[in-house]
C-alpha cells in the first residue's frame, strides 16, 4: 500500500509539472509517436523497404503520388517505409547507445563524487579528456577503426558520450553526501554501500533520467551524422543512411526534395522531442532551476480597492 | 497636499524630498496601517495569508511584531513594501506613510519611498550580499539607486557617506573594499544594516535580524540597532518570534496568529496583562533565564493551514478556553483598554472562563 | 559510592591539520592545526540531563563528533559504562550513544516514509529478529517518541508531518537502538517556540521511561536553564566553566560565563540589568591567544591573563571553573 501511494504522489507532481509546462507535455507526445511508429513498423510501412524490387528507370526520384505519398529514393524505393523502418534504427541505436552512456558516466560520477580522493580525480580527468576531444573526428576514427558495424556504432557513441552525464551525477553526489540525513544515516552505523544504495541513488536517479532524455536526443544525432558520412551499418536503414544516399546520389539536382526532407524532418522531430521533454523532467527533479519569486521583474502594483476574483475550485 | 522638493545642498545625507501635508495641525503617527490585507494564488486555492491587520508608529518609536512561523508577519511587511511575489495581491486596507497612501501610489514614486522613507531588512540578510563585489560597492550601489533624485552625486561626497555608515554600524571603513565572504555572520549582519540606513529612512523593518546568530552577537546587534534608533530618530519595525527580544527592544507589541492580529498593547502591558489566551500560552511557551522554576508550556496542535480557513476564531483549535461562539464567529479586533487591542469573544465580552478551563 | 558514569570524558582532545601552501610552510613556524577540542573532560551519570553551552567555534560540535565517532580524537580517551571506547568497533560504539540533530527538514531523507527511517538502524545492525519484531520495535520506538497512533504514522513521508512531529521522527529513529546516551545537537532552534516545550518537555521524559542520558548541545541558554542539571560551558575548544545547572546560573564564576548570562534575552521588560556585551567576536581557533585564551575579551584580564592559562578552580559542590580570579572556596 505504501508503494502505491507514493508513486501516486509522485505522479500528481508530475502531471503538474506538465500543466504548467505545455512544451513538454508536447514532447512527451511527440516522443511517444515516434517511438509508436518505430514499433509498429512492418504494420504501418506500405511497402518493406528491404524487399528486392525491380524498378524502372522512371521509378527512380520519382515524386510524391498516390502510391507513394513521399515519393521514392534513388533505388525507387518508397522513401516513406524506407522513413517508417528507419525510424527504427535511429531510435534503437540512440536509446542503446544512452543507455551505455548512463551506466558509465554514472558509475563514474558515483564513484568520483563518493569516493573522492586520488580516485576520483583521476577519473574525473580522464572525463575532462574525453569532453574536450570534439566527438565526430574521434568517432570517425574509432568507426573506420573497428568497422562499420550497429553494434560498433552504438558502443562507439555509447563511450563518447558519457562525460557530461560523469560531471552531473558526480555534482549532485557531492551534494546529497554532505546532507543531514547521510550524516545521521552515518551517526547510526551505516557503512557506504547502505548509504549510496539508500540515500545517494534515489536522489541521484531522477536527475540522472532528466540528462539521459537529452543524451538520447545527442545520441540520435550522432548516429545519423555518422550514417550521413557514411560511416553508418550498410545493411540497415536509417534516417542518417537515407540522408547519406540522398545526399550522394544527387538527390537535390533531381529535384527530389523528398528524399532528403522527410528523414530530416524526422530527426529534428525526436531531436526536439527529446529536448522539450528533458527540459522539463529536469525542471522537476531540479528545484534549484526553479527562477527565484523576487527576481521576476513585474512587480505587484497593488490595486486595493479591486478585490480580485478566487479562482474556481476552492 | 501639495508635493515640493526642495533640495538642502550637495551633501547626499542631507538631501531630502519634503512634502508639505495641509492638514497637519496634530502629530499624526508616521505610519497608519488600516486593515491590510494579503492573498495568494496557489495551485491549491486561495491563501488568505493576511487579513485585516492594522497597527500605527510614530516616530523613533519600535513596534515587535511576533508570530510563530506561517503566521503572516513577512507577509505584511512585504506587502507593507509592495515587494510581494507574482502570485500576491493586496486586497484591502491602507497603509498610510506620512499621510500619503503607499498602496495607491504608482510604482515609480514607490521606488522612490522605498529604501528612501522605509527600508528593510530582509531575513537570512547575511546572506543576501552579491558576493562578487565588494560592501562599500554594495552600500554605495544603493545609495545612487534610491538616494537621490536628480543632481549628481561625484564620487567623493558617496565615498564619504559610504564611510559615514560603516562606522555607524561599527565596521572599520578599512574593510569597505573587502568582499562579503571576508566578513564574519555578525559582521554581515551589520553590513546590512547599513545598506538600510544608506539614504537615512524614516523607518527601519528589520525581519528577524538575529536569527542564526550566537548570542554575544545578537546582543551586539541588538545594541547597535537600540543606538541607532536613538541617534537616528528611527522608528524600527522587529519582526521575531523571539519574545524576549521583544521585551528587551520594542515599545508596542503586535501578535499574530493566523494571518490576524491576536493582540496589539504597549510590551510592559503584552508580558505583565497578557489578555489573549495565545498571547499568554506563547508567553508561557518562552523561557525566561531568570526564573527557572516554572515548566514549559507547550501549545497542542498546530497552526492553522491558509487555504481552508474555520469560519470562527484561527485560534480555536488549539485554544483551552473557547466557547461555542468561537467556532462560529470571527472576533473582531477591539480596544479593550487605552491603547490595548485584542480579538478575543471572551475579553471583548468580559466572558467569565469555566473553572475547569486553565491558562497560564 | 558513585555510579558509573553512562560516559566519561578524559583530557579529549582533537587537532585539525591545516593544509598550508608550499611556500607558506615554509615561511612561518607558528600553527599547523586548528585545536577545535582541547584537553576536555566531564562525566554523564545515569539519567542526568548535561547541556554543552557556547558559540560558534567553541568546539561543541566538534566534540558531538567525536562521541559519535564520525571524527576520530587525537588524545584522550572515550568511556561508556566504563569501557574504553576504542575497544569497540564502531558498530558496538553506536548502539551506546545516539544522535538528535539541529535541523528536522533535513535529518530526514524525503523519500522514505517513517518507518523505513525508524528501522532503518535496526537494519544496519541486523537486530530484527523477524518482520513482526521489527514492527514491534519501530512502533515502541515511535510510541516513545511521542507519535501515537504509532501505525498511522508508517507510511507517511517526511513532508507531510510539521516540524515537530519530524524531529520526534528523529528521536524515535534514535531510540530504536536503545542507546544509553542520547546526543541532542540543538534540537530544538529550529522548531517553533511553542513545540519546542514538546520536545524539551519528551527528552525529559526520557530520562524516566527509558533512564537516558541527554548531553544536550545548545548555545541558548535560556532553554538550558530550564532543562538540563549540570551545564558545561565551551570556549576555545575549552570547557571553562562546570558545574550543576542551579549554581552555574545563578552562581557563575567564569567571566565568560557571567557575560553570557547577562545578555541573554529575558522575556521581562521591566527588569533593568547590567549587560556585558563582549567586544568582537570569538577568535579563529588557528590564533590562539597565548595564557587565557579569553583574555583579549575578558572585562576583567589582569597582567597574568596573558601568560598563565588558568587550571580549574573547583568551588562548592562539583562547580569548577578555569579563572585565576576566582578565589577557592575549598
């Protein structure tokens, strides 16, 4: 019963945390479809875009009609199920890959921020080289590297991406290790890993979810900026890989503003999602972004002799 | 009444805007507040954070306003200053400064009234100061925000003032370019103070000044401020809900309780005839280092919550005289002695109090 | 013949290193170490009530620490019930003494509701025998504490109780483990005036239900005043006036002591007395004065204040005080 009822808690503040913040009830939604579409893929797609088709040559970059309501690539393929599929290994590749990026930045920021010392200064610098190493020229390498595989992919934005998600959990560990109740929980006998165990990680959690929302949306750009260079898994579609084809394939002398739009169009859709989604999560896990009541610059001008209306509902 | 400025000279601590009021035959009270009230807008429904609180100072006079958390006492001094949150709305009442209504003004002339006429001391002061420039730069900030309406004011004659206010307070004006994380709590403190006499005040609200701070130097600062107020002619508003400082520092006593006034008396009147059942209850609550015999009091319950508010008197819950009549009906505030003012039915009404029934 | 002492004090002391720079090490000589606690000694009867006094940097939290065994002394030795603290291993040393700290908002993790907090000690020292015991414990430990119904209490979390129903959370959380001492770090400055008599009022009762001891940290001498049986004042890292509560307020021989008295805030405006407002404030623990290490404020320092640090005069009845202007009454 006591679960219950605090998760029940938890989500009324959640919920209004979105009534006041519309943008990110938005993205909530637009994330949701995104991820919709990427499940439901084979329902939803008209045609399957790995299929082997014969094309004639009237095929190719030919524009949007009824069959193809966006029209078709350069292989004459319907670029909309090509979008539908794509959709997949974009999201997959960026929710993994974050997924990695969390469990190590985090560990790394839990044990630089908890442990301190020697330790954890050197964790923290090695943090600070990979934060300063500008992302794709490494991660071209590391591609070109280990091959041009999705599992390689995701590993290799996976280990680029942790630092910043290192650097946030390490702070907020900081913090919640020198509060009271940590301090009582030590008066009373518990050793370090009943504290981070009860204590740091419940609090640590919520932000850490907050910075993972926005490391997927880093993470989806990565994979499609890798795949529009080329570097992406050439077996799978994705929305960087129709990009890079597009792209290569003289799409825009064609004329065939399809085949680069739409795939582009999705990715800002998720890139954004993931934005307006994060921005408000860490609105709510982090009280201290919240703007002081004194700093808003319209002052009451008091208007005495109007007694202003209570609103309804008590 | 008519408004004429007159300018005395160059000399910041002598400028001064002087209105003439016509009617002035009497010394009316520096500041009249009548029926003031606050309230919030909250997810949760309207706050009734403040209601009908009226009180007057003259001055060099200081008036202890006291309550326990939640019970309206910031409220009234931000809404006193117009400084409430977004969220805020004054509903009613007046609050008189030198005649002149401070609610009904436009916000430029508040500007002006603000820091100029009344200033205030904000709570957990000492760590309100920017801590990347320096206490002079602070103090001298506020003087050429507030101080001064049109002239110039060169560097030197602030400099000097800037000095002038240290030493009032007791810092070395050696320090005034030293940051604040070079200062010690009780230094701060003082700090502040100065910062709120810059441009030499009628009134000073100081909202709990001494909160947080050891002992020795609550005594330091309480001292300074008793020595300001008489060089300076200040009146001091002393918002605590430390009673004993108010015995030691304030002339009148305003006690509130849930967003209302409980009572209002003279401090020899509020410690020696409280008339208030919470008023004594609270008295009873407070320690007093010279007599030590007694045992403390606790007052059962707690304060009211400002959304969903009884119909009766706040204090009914947690009182151990009420009556019938107090459940249903707000007592009104009324002076039941020259100058003592209480909102009670049973005071008000001279009801007798059950024998079985007890107050300290 | 006296009791043993539930816990006994001998010449503490504790000296933190300062970590200079470089070149500052080598330039000047003088302090390496900030002696927050140094050469402190009292005992605790059973069932007495002892209030620590002073201001801030006298080394009162210092010396909580270093009873709770979050810091570790660098002299002097601990005894509870008589035995050498450092024979026992932390574990053993928290079951004797527990602490009740300052701030109720933030002794409590917001996200575990009563009952976890309270059992939480039992969990960490494995003392539960079986859920049902574990029950049975944190309900008498609330019970004690003050919160009854114990059971509607469970599952609430710490913002849904007020300030004084969280510090009783606190207290019940550190009477769980039954300890012999009950360490209270201003537990009460932080609550409003009329709960604080609740408060006061329980960790009175405590000493009769439970026959706790209370070393009681404050630098309010006001509520001391009413609570507490033997006061002990801190100045420096030096207790520099002790004895029972009565003769200390009424009686004090420590110039510091008499000062402190006389400014402490009375809830009575007609009473005119003479305040000793010290100048300044108290000294940064890394310069020690050499002699008296209250001479420079001191109203009354003669020529000697400065070289002789002052042994303990003891006077009637158990009250000492470390001045050289006291003459014994023995």
């Amino acid at each position: 019963m006591n679960r219950f009822s605090r998760w029940r808690g938890g989500f009324k503040n959640f919920w209004r945390a979105f009534r006041h913040n519309r943008l990110g009830l938005l993205g909530l939604i637009m994330l949701a479809a995104a991820i919709v579409i990427a499940v439901f893929a084979p329902l939803i797609a008209p045609t399957d875009p790995y299929a082997r088709v014969r094309v004639k040559v009237e095929d190719i970059y030919a524009p949007p009609s009824a069959a193809h309501p966006f029209g078709t690539d350069d292989a004459g393929k319907d670029v909309l199920s090509a979008f539908i599929y794509g959709s997949r290994v974009s999201l997959i590749v960026g929710f993994a890959a974050s997924l990695i990026s969390l469990f190590v930045g985090g560990a790394v920021g839990l044990i630089a921020g908890f442990y301190g010392g020697r330790l954890g200064n050197f964790l923290m610098r090695i943090n600070d080289i990979f934060l300063v190493i500008p992302f794709l020229p490494l991660a071209i390498v590391l591609v070109a590297l280990l091959g041009q595989s999705l599992i390689n992919i995701i590993l290799v934005i996976g280990l680029l991406g942790w630092s910043s998600t290192a650097r946030l959990v390490r702070s907020q560990v900081l913090s919640v290790k020198e509060r009271q109740f940590v301090t009582r929980a030590r008066a009373i006998g518990a050793g370090n890993l009943h504290i981070i165990w009860h204590h740091i990680l419940p609090l640590v959690l919520p932000l850490l979810l907050a910075n993972t929302v926005l490391i997927i949306s880093l993470s989806i750009l990565a994979e499609s900026s890798l795949a529009f260079l080329g570097l992406g898994d050439p077996t799978v579609i994705s929305w960087g890989s129709m990009l890079n084809f597009a792209f290569t394939r003289s799409a825009m002398s064609a004329g065939a503003w399809w085949a680069l739009v739409l795939p582009g169009l999705g990715i800002v859709w998720v890139v954004l999602a993931c934005t307006l989604l994060g921005n408000v999560l860490e609105e709510i896990f982090n009280p201290r972004l919240k703007a002081h009541h004194l700093s808003s610059t319209d002052k009451m001008v008091a208007i005495p002799n109007e007694i202003q209306p209570a609103p309804s509902g008590k | 009444m008519k408004f004429n400025p007159r300018r005395l000279g160059n000399d910041p601590a002598s400028i001064a805007l002087d209105w003439r009021i016509d009617n002035m035959s009497s010394p009316a009270p520096l500041l009249e507040v009548k029926n003031l009230s606050t309230h919030f807008l909250t997810d949760d429904g309207v706050m009734h954070a403040v209601e009908d609180v009226s009180f007057t100072l003259d001055r060099g006079q200081s008036l202890g306003l006291v309550g326990e958390s939640g019970c309206g006492k910031t409220t009234t001094m931000l809404a006193l200053m117009r400084l409430l949150p977004p969220n805020g709305r004054i509903v009613k009442g007046q609050v008189l400064l030198e005649g002149r209504d401070l609610l009904r003004l436009p916000d430029s002339e508040m500007q002006r009234v603000r820091w100029s006429k009344i200033s205030l001391i904000f709570q957990g002061a000492m760590n309100a100061l920017n801590p990347v420039r320096t206490v002079g730069d602070q103090i001298a900030e506020s003087i050429r925000r507030h101080g001064l309406v049109g002239g110039r004011l060169d560097n030197h004659a602030l400099d000097q003032r800037v000095r002038q206010l240290l030493d009032m307070v007791g810092i070395a004006s050696s320090r005034q370019d030293q940051y604040p994380h070079q200062y010690s709590g009780g230094m701060r403190q003082r700090a502040m103070i100065a910062m709120a006499l810059a441009c030499t005040p009628d009134v000073v609200i100081a909202d709990e000044p001494t909160t947080a701070l050891d002992v020795m130097i609550q005594a330091q600062i309480l001292d300074l401020l008793q020595k300001l107020q008489r060089e300076l002619g200040l009146a001091v508003i002393l918002i605590t809900h430390d009673l004993a400082v108010v015995a030691e520092m304030c002339d009148r006593v305003l006690v509130m309780y849930g967003g209302k006034v409980a009572e209002y008396a003279d401090v020899d009147a509020i410690y020696n005839e409280p008339l208030h059942p919470y008023t004594r209850l609270l008295l009873a609550a407070f320690p007093d280092l010279t007599q030590p015999e007694g045992k403390l009091v606790a007052i059962p319950g707690y304060p009211p919550r400002l959304h969903a508010l009884p119909a009766g008197c706040r204090f009914e819950p947690r009182c151990p005289v009420r009556i019938g009549k107090c459940v249903t009906a707000d007592p009104p505030l009324r002076e039941v002695k020259p100058g003592h003012w209480v909102a009670c039915h049973l005071v008000t009404e001279q009801l007798p109090i059950h024998p079985t029934t007890s107050l300290p | 013949m006296n009791p043993t002492p539930v816990l006994e004090i001998t010449r503490l002391r504790k000296h933190f290193p300062i970590s200079r720079g470089l070149l500052a090490s080598f330039r000047r000589r003088s302090a390496h170490s900030v002696h927050a606690v140094d050469d402190i000694s009292f005992q605790v009867q059973p069932g007495e009530i002892l209030a620590l006094v002073g201001e801030s940097g006298c080394g009162k939290t210092t010396t909580a620490k270093l009873l709770m065994g979050l810091e570790q002394p660098s002299g002097g030795t601990i005894h509870f019930c008589g035995q050498d603290v450092a024979t026992f291993d932390l574990k053993q040393m928290r079951r004797q003494i527990q602490m009740v700290f300052q701030d109720p908002y933030e002794s409590l993790n917001p996200r575990m509701t009563v009952f976890e907090i309270v059992a939480e000690p039992l969990n960490v020292h494995h003392l539960a025998r079986s859920r049902e015991d574990r029950i049975d414990r944190v309900k008498r430990a609330l019970k004690d504490a003050g919160l009854k119904p114990a059971e509607s209490y469970f599952n609430r979390l710490p913002h849904e109780l007020s300030g004084g129903q969280r510090q009783r959370v606190v207290i019940a959380a550190a009477l769980v483990l039954e300890p012999t001492v009950l360490l209270a770090d201003e537990p009460v400055s932080m609550l409003d005036v009329s709960i604080r008599a609740e408060i006061l009022n329980l960790l009175t009762e405590l000493r009769q239900t439970r026959g706790i001891s209370v070393l009681f940290i404050t630098h309010d001498l006001g509520t001391v005043a009413y609570f507490a049986d033997r006061i002990a004042v801190m100045y420096l890292g030096r207790i520099v006036e002790i004895g029972p509560a009565r003769d200390v307020l009424s009686n004090p021989q420590h110039p510091y002591t008499k000062a402190l008295l006389s400014v402490v805030p009375v809830p009575n405006p007609r009473l005119r007395r003479e305040r000793i407002i010290l100048q300044g404030e108290t000294p940064n623990p890394i310069d020690l004065p050499g002699g008296c290490r209250f001479h420079p404020r001191c109203p009354v320092a003669i020529e000697q204040c400065r070289q002789i640090d002052p042994p303990y005069v003891e006077l009637s009845n158990s009250h000492r005080a470390a001045c050289l202007l006291i003459e014994s009454v023995l």
